[in-house]
C-alpha cells in the first residue's frame, strides 16, 4: 500500500485557500475562474479577524491529518491486506442486499430561495448581482454567483468578487409565507413529505405515479410546473430509488431543471464512481480534506481503499462508506414528528460590540424572540445554552440545566446573562440562545408518557452549570457502525451539514444533531482552568456503559438529571453530570473551539474562555 506523505507547508497554503473560498463553491452558476476567485478571496482576507482564525482552523486540521496519517501506517504495518479486502467484499455483498429499487424518491431543492424571493418583491433586481444577509452572506443570485459570490462568504469579500454587488436585508417573514406556499403543493404529490429545511424537501412518489398513471419524469415535471405557475419561483428535482441518491441528482441540472437516475444497480455503481465525495450528502468540506488525505476523492476510492478503512473502522465509518460507494441508503420518507424536536432557539448577528449594555441589550431581544418562538410552538426546557461569537470569529458555548421548566423572556435573559458576565471583557459579533431538554406542552396530559419522557429531578432546588464546545465545522453525518434497519433511517434525517459561518437566520431548528457520529473521533476533550479550585479532569473514551463514575464519598447532592446530549437520565452530582457531557461530546462533535490563548495578542485583558480546544 503506498503511504501518502503528511500535507507540506504548500499543501497547508493550499488547503487554507480552498478553505476561504468557503463551503458553497461547488454550488451552480459559476462562470468565472476558480482560482482566480480564490486569488482575490485570499487577498481580500488577509489581515482580518476572519483569514486569522480560518488559518488557525486550518492548521488544527492539518495535525489532525497527521496524526491520523501516522495511524494508518501503524494499524497497516504488518497486515495481510488481500484478507482483510476479501473480509470487505463480503460484506458488500451483504450490503449489496439491502439494496431496495422499488421506491420512487424526489428530492426537491428551491433555486436560490431566498435571492428568488426577493426577486418576487422587489423585480429592480432582476439581472443584477445581489445577495441576501447581513454580514455574512445567506444566499447569492446567480448573477451574483458568476463572480465567485457565494452563501456563507463575509459581505466585504463578496464586495471584492463583484464591486456592484447589491446587498439585501433578510425578510423571514416574507420567505416563511413563499415556503409555506411551495410545501403545500408538493404535499398535494406525497401528503407525509419530509420537508428537510424551508426550501427543499423529499417526497416519495411511487403511490401517486400508479394512481394517476404517470412516469416519474412526467410527475416530477408537472410538480415544478404546478410550482412556478402559482409562485413565480423555480424548483429543481432529482430522481433515485433513495434519499441520499435523490438529493445528488438534484444538483446535477440546476437551476429549474431535473435528473432521473436510472433505477439499476450497476447504473448507479457507476454513477457513483466517478463523484467527488464532497458531493455525498453529510460529507462536508472537513472531512472531504480528511478522506483526501488518504487517498479517497471520489466515491470509486472507497473500493480501493477498503481494506485500510476496514482497520480504521472507529475513525472512518466503515459501512457508511461502503453503503455510499454502492449508492445506497434510506428511501424512507416520513414527515418529522413533533417528538423528534432536540431544541428551539434564536440567535442574532451584528457589528462586533464591546459595549456591556448594548451587548445585553441583544440578549433581551434574542430572549424575547425566544419566548415567542416557544409560546407559539408550544414547547418549554429545561437546559439552557448561551452561543456567542466573538470578533475573532471564534464560537463558544456556555449552557445550564435546571429542575424546572422554563421558557420566560426574562428567566431566559437572566440566565444568558449569568453565564456572559464572567467572560467579559469581550467583543462579540453574534449572541444567541437555545433550550433543549424540551417538554412538548401540546402532547396530551397522560401520567404514564409524561414520566417515561421527562424524569424530574429528585434532589431538591440545584442546578448544574456546564461549558460545552460547539463545532464551528461541518456537521458531517457518517455513521461508524451498521446498525439496525430502522435506527439506520433515522439517522438519515435529511443529510443536512452546517458550516461555520453566521447566518443571521433564527435558529429555530436544531442546528446541532446531537445524535450524529463525527467521520473522526477527535482526542478527547480536556478541560480547562474553571473559575472554581477544582482542577481540570481529564475523560477518556470508553463505551457508554462503563463510563467511571466519581465514588459514593464524593457525591455531593445527587439529583436525577437528563444529559442534554445523549438524553440519558443520570442520578449523580455537578462534577459527574459535567464530565458525562464531556463525554459524550467526544463522542458526539469534532471538538475544536480555539482555546483562550489564541484569542488576540494585544494586551488588554482576554475573555476567559473556558471552551475545550478544537483539535
């Protein structure tokens, strides 16, 4: 097997400007050259806030492929090869056998949603390059996008990509009423379609295509038909026997266009081949560098490398690979249920602020958007979490849980502002909060449901504090294990990844997926210094069940508390509770939030940051 060299100083270089030019150039409607347009991404960046942390979250990546480079060579060194890839191709076999042909999947994606929406308000713009947000981009028209520009991309790099670039405010409002418009006419072809975000969904056609006798191309068609007639918007489609394939295929003849993949198994085999794997659903721009790195750029590179990825089983998710080298996965199409909901949230961006006042000032209106999202979807939790972003752009977490439900404009303030006074003096640029540990307060009042749901605490008035990391990077969803049939659809929601930028769209949904496996499993965070005499504590990885849990003499005031992470209900005190989360964060996120002494060089005082490094 040849070994691949670590990445190089030019690697690193090169990898840094493929990392600003950020997660969306793969995205239709480029016109102009790549290279030229990260040239000027490049230029435009150096010097700032932002082009100094992408560089630091560059750099964590290229030692992280090292460190797994090194591993490779170890866990290879010696090994029969030729067996382990004969133990590999059995299992594909078996693999191969859970393919299912027999169902028709839509996935359905708005073209340049929010850009087209504003089109529909404002016609002024139509044939000139414009992009929507404040700040930091959320969407491009493709006018827009001949040039480079792109969603996520920082406002002043965008105005260096296109100087005529016409910047337009975020109307949720307005983008709510379209997508409610656009979802109920897809609802009319699969009443239980899974809506994967505002602006695309999946639908599973097979039952309306024999009712009404039609081919799938001609349904499919007749949809976005149906769609521009009473909307004035564009939708593109692709068709394929599964969720994961469908979503591919409706990128391929963007915008307003469809792709119908042929339902055969060698088609699809080799349709796969050939594609990069940053076109897989769940594998983001991180882990894209992170399979390079080992040879793996296409999804034929699985295959080849099989027998490598079979002894870093833990590190890459070995049947999630192979299942995407096949080309399959989920064609199971369901609505999300109201159950299935892990937090609700808001967040809000703005000019960096190090003013204390002004600074809580947005916290008010983010609590008080926060209550208001809760009373009118009926939800109310017990853990509460603060995010702030701070003018380095880097992300930190603090978050609370409670033996009481709460979801008060002004407990939610109060709380948020509990865990940020400590850290100040700082500068911010986004503050949000989220609750999760939710209690439906829609579901019926049965006894019985509500015990097996939500455990209340049992040692009196405490509350527990903990710090968390939260992964700036791509929310990948590779799966490390083949599990049982029906926990593998539900770990396929609906593909979606999130990257580090900061939208100023209103976190409602959960932007964190809790349940998902990382493609790599980072090192185990470490604590930091906290503000107490404690000294930090160190958690290694081990299954879940034999976690080491602190003796009976150092309990102190032991309550019943749910894990905001995994759900599972513990009965032991703050410091057990805590290095639990621990825990299950290594397991759960690429745990990589800078640590305290990256943040500036200059000498006023630094925030004390207690967030776990990211590796």
């Amino acid at each position: 097997m040849t070994s691949e060299p670590p990445p190089k100083s030019s690697q690193a270089t090169e990898s840094l400007v493929k990392r600003l030019a950020g997660p969306s150039t793969g995205k239709a409607g480029l016109v102009a050259d790549q290279t030229e347009i990260n040239r000027i991404i490049t230029e435009a960046s150096k010097g700032s806030k932002f082009y100094e942390n992408e560089k630091r979250k560059d750099q964590d990546l290229t030692n992280r492929i090292n460190k797994i480079l090194k591993m490779r060579d170890e866990v290879t060194k010696g090994v029969d090869m030729h067996k382990v890839e004969s133990t590999v191709d059995g299992l594909l076999q078996e693999v191969e056998r859970q393919r299912d042909l027999s169902q028709t999947i839509v996935h359905v994606d708005m073209d340049a949603f929010y850009a087209n929406v504003e089109l529909l308000f404002n016609p002024d713009l139509k044939g000139k390059p414009f992009g929507v947000g404040h700040g930091v981009l959320t969407t491009a028209s493709y006018e827009a996008r001949k040039y480079g520009v792109r969603s996520g991309m920082p406002g002043f790099i965008a105005k260096k990509l296109c100087p005529e670039l016409i910047l337009v405010k975020l109307n949720f409002t307005r983008y709510s009423e379209m997508s409610r418009k656009v979802m109920v006419i897809f609802e009319r072809y699969d009443p239980n379609m899974c809506a994967a975000g505002c602006d695309e969904g999946y639908l599973n056609i097979t039952s309306y295509c024999e009712e009404h006798d039609m081919t799938p191309d001609d349904c499919v068609q007749e949809m976005r038909r149906k769609v521009f007639e009473e909307t004035n918007l564009t939708v593109s489609a692709g068709i394929a026997p599964n969720k994961m394939l469908a979503k591919i295929c409706s990128d391929k003849n963007k915008p307003n266009g469809q792709f119908h993949l042929p339902f055969d198994s060698q088609e699809i085999i080799t349709f796969m081949h050939d594609l990069s794997i940053r076109k897989v659903p769940g594998i983001g721009r991180v882990n894209e560098r992170l399979l390079e790195s080992v040879g793996i750029k296409t999804c034929g590179d699985i295959y080849a490398h099989r027998a490598m990825l079979s002894l870093m089983d833990k590190q890459f998710g070995l049947h999630f690979l192979l299942r995407t080298h096949l080309g399959i996965a989920s064609n199971n199409v369901q609505p999300h249920q109201r159950e299935e909901r892990k937090s609700i949230g808001a967040e809000r961006t703005f000019n960096p602020l190090d003013n204390k006042e002004r600074i809580f000032q947005k916290l008010q209106e983010v609590a008080q958007e926060l209550e208001d999202d809760m009373n009118s979807n009926g939800w109310t939790g017990r853990t509460i979490t603060l995010k702030f972003k701070l003018d380095t752009y880097q992300v930190f977490t603090r978050a609370k849980s409670f033996d009481r439900w709460i979801m008060k404009k002004e407990e939610l303030f109060k709380i948020g502002k509990e865990l940020l006074l400590p850290e100040f003096p700082l500068k911010l640029r986004l503050i949000g909060l989220r609750v999760t540990k939710l209690k439906d307060l829609r579901a019926a009042s049965d006894t019985t449901a509500g015990i097996k749901r939500f455990f209340e605490p049992v040692g009196g008035d405490q509350s527990t504090s903990n710090k968390r990391p939260k992964t700036e990077h791509d929310n990948d969803q590779l799966l490390d294990s083949l599990k049982a049939q029906d926990q593998w659809d539900d770990e396929m929601p609906g593909f979606h990844e999130l990257d580090d930028t900061d939208n100023d769209m209103n976190a409602n949904e959960g932007d964190l997926d809790e349940n998902v496996e990382p493609l790599f499993r980072s090192r185990p965070p470490v604590s930091e210094p906290s503000r107490s005499s404690q000294d930090p504590v160190r958690i290694s990885i081990k299954p879940r069940s034999t976690i080491t849990r602190p003796s009976s003499s150092s309990l102190t005031a032991k309550l019943s508390q749910d894990c905001p992470v995994c759900g599972k209900t513990l009965t032991t005190d703050n410091k057990g509770f805590n290095d639990h989360i621990d825990f299950c964060l290594s397991r759960g996120i690429i745990s990589q939030v800078q640590a305290e002494a990256s943040v500036g060089t200059s000498s006023k005082p630094k925030p004390k940051l207690n967030g776990k490094r990211r590796r």
